[in-house]
C-alpha cells in the first residue's frame, strides 16, 4: 500500500471513531515517512485516543519537531504529558499552543485543567 493510502486509511479510522483500526496504518505510513509531521500528528492522535501516552509522546515530539508553528502538535504533546501525569511540561505545552493560536477554547480549557 502507498504511503498516501496508509495514510488515509488512518485518518478514515479515526474519523470513524475507529482507535484501534487507525494505529497500524498509521505505524505503516511513518515508518515510511518519519518526518512527515501530519503523519505523525495523527499517530499521536490515535495513541491519546487509546490511551498509550508512553507511545503518543515520541510521536508529538516529532510532530512539533517537523512543525514547530503547528500549534496543535503542541496541544496533542501537553495531552500526552498530562497522561503521564507531568503537568508542568503539559502545563508548558498548553501555553505554547495558546501563544500560538490565542482564543481557541479547547486549549484555553486544557491550560485551566492543569494550572
């Protein structure tokens, strides 16, 4: 399967509401390409989905690392710290995503839950 396929089919899950469907073509398509930020943006997506903070965080990582204006990598990797149970580096992830696109609810509410 193509990497656009793999891709897609991911994102189709996760649309779908499908977690646990998402994550191996989305594994697929990033070690493909593992610096292709919106693939590992979903990947991360799909991991806080399941709940596997320990797998979304590399992934986060890396999307902030390949976008580092993207400020919803930085809203999923604050999600990925607080799963941890790190709240100053959610805290810290929160904040960034809020300087980067101020007024956004969701992350003003994600800033608040961990303040």
């Amino acid at each position: 399967m193509e990497l656009y396929e793999l891709y897609s089919q991911g994102r189709q899950h996760l649309a779908a509401g499908e977690t646990r469907a998402a994550i191996p073509p989305l594994e697929q398509a990033r070690n493909i390409s593992p610096a292709t930020g919106s693939i590992r943006e979903a990947l991360a997506m799909a991991y806080l989905r399941a709940q596997r903070y320990s797998d979304a965080l590399p992934e986060a990582e890396a999307a902030v690392e390949c976008a580092p204006n993207d400020h919803y990598a930085y809203y999923l990797l604050g999600r990925a710290y607080q799963g941890l149970g790190d709240l100053t580096s959610a805290r810290a992830q929160y904040k960034l995503a809020n300087w980067l696109r101020p007024g956004d609810e969701a992350y003003q509410a994600a800033l608040a839950a961990v303040a």
